[in-house]
C-alpha cells in the first residue's frame, strides 16, 4: 500500500509523511512550498524568514512535491488584487487542490505508485482482466480538512481510499469562538465566522472520506455533535521528536532551577507561545493576568497577535508582548520560561504541550485540547478556562516553586507521543482500509 500525504503547509513538521518515510510507505508528500537549506529560495529568505523552516532534513531524500514558483505567483496576485480573510484563505485552499490534481493525474499518467514489478503494459493487462480496481485500491490519499475536496473527488474516481486529517472540531470550535466574541468585542476586533461554502465543502470532504482522524477525544466529540458519523473516526495523537531531522530543540532538555521564593525582581515567568487570539483563551489569560497585577508573575506572550486593542487589554497586568517568532527563537522562550500555559477554548491537539515538555517545561492546559498534561505529574488541569481558575494555577506555582521544580523532572515527550507510535498507529489504520 502506498500513501499520497496532501499537506498545505508545514502542520505537525510533516509528521504523518515522516512516519510514512519510515515505513516505506510514503508515494508522495505533495506541499505547497519546500525550502532545502542549498535551494535559492533559502539564500534569498533571511535567516528569521518562516519560510525556511519549510524543510525537514528527514525527508531531503523522499518523493517531495511542491509548487514554490506557483505559491509566489498565487501570493503576488492575492496581494494585487486585496485579498484578505476567508476569500483569501479560501482563495489559497482552492489552488492548492487545482495543482495538487493536476499533479496526481500527470503521475498517474506514468505509472507512478504501482507495484515494483509492474509495468504500464501490465497495468493495461490488468485493466483487460476487470481487477483495474483492486490495485488502485492499494493506494490511499491522505489530505487535511478544507483542502481535501478536489483531491479526493479525483481519488475516488480513481479507487484510491481517502484519509481526512481533521485539523479541530470542525463548525463546533466555531460556535464556541462566536460566543467567545461576542462576550468581549472589544478583542475581537474583525473576527468573522466563515461563510457558509466553507462548511460544506467540509461536509463534503467528510462524506468522501473513508476514515477520518482526529488528534483528539476533544475533536471527535465536536464532530459527532457535527454530525459525523462516530464509526468514520480514529483518535490518533500528535507526534513530536525534539532534535531529530529538523534542526531544532537539539540540546540536551535543561535541568530547571527555580528560586526558592518568587519576587518582583524574579518573577514567575509564565509563557504563551501561539496565536493570539480568541480561540486560545487569550481573553481569559489577559484578565487572569490583571487578577493577578500585584503578585510576582510576568506573562509573555509570544507569537502573532490576532486580537484587537492588544496593547491596553491587560490593563496594568505584568504582560510582555514579543510578536512572532521562528521555530529557532521559539526554543529559547521555552528554555527560560517557569511555566507554560494554554488555556485554549478549542484546540484539535496544540502541539505547543509537546514542544514545551520536551524542554522540561511545566504545563497548564485546559481540558479542550490533546491530553498531554498528567495533574500533579506533570503540569496541571484546569477545571475550565475562565480567568479565575487560570488566576488560581498560577498562583499555586507562585507560592509553591517546588511544586513546580517536581513537575519539571516529570516533563517530557510520552512514548505515545513519537513518531514510532504514529507510524504503528497508521500501520493499523491503513489494514482497516
């Protein structure tokens, strides 16, 4: 069996197609862009430019398909032309599946993904024989979710079995972040729900899927209450390996010291590293931050703000704003940080608790996301994300920095969390189909 991984950007760090490779599994990883570090594209990019993180050495050697020259042509149009918002991710969405079909039915054309031992003249043979259908079978069309639509049309026309990645909950996360902004519109600035073409193009995916995964127990219930059917629907974890491939988190996991009191002049740091936005409980941990304006904790906040009115909503909290980060500068936010926090109101998993364990870095989490954090073992749980319960946390690690040295020595990536465990996992998957 061969596995065609359809992937629009560099989600997980190309996890999925990682674990393929492994397995020698992998027909094809087709992106929008890749970026070696000899290429061009990586001279011209500054050394801070996120598209050179658009690469992973595991892959250097694989069957890698990307459209770099299209996406700077699609991208200097939609800049042309004003596209902003949902008509520009849409916009972005449907190029990504023209070029990918197009891809598929040139390789297809040549016999790409057939057995070794056979031949264009065999496979006419074998259509001659009516069994056309049962080797093309062998084939599976992994995509993620809203870019999956013109992909798996041409996949099923062509016996090919299909994977949806669900990246979240689907319009379930949506209702929750409308709510979200309509209690503070203050930071909600321009948010919009996505129109409702959005939605059924993914109602459509969801029907041509022959399994679906999500990353979570939190997704698969928002898609159930979505109305997916729940037998559609595999939980498999992220996948994070700190240092393998990837350039990045190559050090040994730091040995935390913490003081044996906070003070003002050393503070708890507390680190959210992300998007800035509703949908993470950013509201939630700005007015947390103001509870807690006279006790000795800073809050940074790290990573593309999509908030409005950023700069007076913490209202005399002890909060630092750094903007957006490469993946390189991320590591050393996680290094000196105490704490991270993510008090996200919907997440599909929020990789950011692997990458954060990885560097011995307590974690609290609310419960809307992947079950990374062990209460009392390595991080805690918040009963739910308001400001109060979030305030309360923080003030524990404050008064107890023990506490917090003894959740430190008990971080770190699970086994269930590797690339080795996906692998297997998909293994599975993929006899299912």
């Amino acid at each position: 069996m061969k596995w065609l991984c359809c992937q629009l950007g560099a989600r997980e760090h190309y996890a999925i197609p990682r674990a393929l490779y492994r397995l020698g599994m992998l027909g094809s990883l087709v992106t929008d862009v890749w970026v070696p570090p000899s290429s061009l594209l990586a001279k011209c990019c500054g050394h801070t430019s996120k598209l050179r993180e658009r690469f992973h050495d595991e892959l250097r050697d694989g069957p890698v398909k990307a459209f770099n020259s299209s996406l700077i042509l699609f991208e200097t149009l939609a800049r042309a032309r004003g596209l902003t918002g949902w008509t520009k991710i849409i916009a972005r969405n449907r190029w990504f599946q023209r070029k990918v079909v197009s891809f598929l039915r040139s390789q297809l054309r040549k016999g790409a993904w057939l057995p070794r031992s056979f031949t264009l003249s065999t496979l006419n043979s074998v259509k001659e024989r009516g069994s056309h259908g049962a080797l093309r079978s062998q084939i599976v069309l992994c995509s993620y979710s809203y870019t999956a639509l013109e992909p798996f049309r041409y996949a099923k026309a062509n016996s090919w079995k299909t994977l949806l990645v669900q990246i979240d909950p689907g319009p379930e996360e949506e209702k929750i972040v409308a709510q979200e902004a309509a209690r503070v519109p203050q930071l909600a600035g321009d948010w919009h729900p996505a129109p409702p073409e959005y939605w059924a193009f993914w109602r459509e995916e969801c029907k041509l899927a022959d399994r679906i995964v999500v990353n979570s127990e939190w997704s698969r219930e928002g898609l159930i209450r979505g109305g997916v059917p729940s037998e559609k629907i595999s939980v498999i974890p992220l996948a994070y390996e700190p240092g393998i491939g990837s350039g990045r988190f190559t050090e040994p996991r730091l040995q935390r010291e913490y003081p044996d009191r906070f003070t003002f002049e050393r503070p708890l740091r507390v680190l959210f590293l992300g998007l800035i936005n509703l949908r993470k409980g950013v509201a939630r941990l700005l007015e947390a931050a103001r509870i807690l304006r006279d006790e000795p904790a800073e809050f940074w906040m790290v990573g593309p703000v999509e908030i409005a009115n950023a700069g007076t909503s913490a209202n005399g909290g002890r909060v630092k704003w750094f903007g957006p980060v490469t993946r390189n500068q991320a590591a050393g936010f996680y290094r000196n940080a105490d704490l991270f926090i993510l008090p996200t109101l919907s997440d599909g998993f929020a990789i950011t608790q692997l990458e954060a364990q990885a560097h011995g870095l307590p974690v609290i989490a609310s419960k809307n996301c992947g079950k990374v954090v062990e209460n009392g073992v390595n991080g805690s749980i918040l009963d739910e994300p308001s400001a109060a319960c979030i305030a309360h946390a923080v003030r524990d690690c404050i008064a107890s920095p023990d506490r917090l040295e003894k959740l430190a020595s008990g971080a770190g990536v699970r086994d269930k969390f590797t690339i080795e465990a996906l692998a297997n996992q998909l293994l599975r998957l993929g006899a299912t189909l």
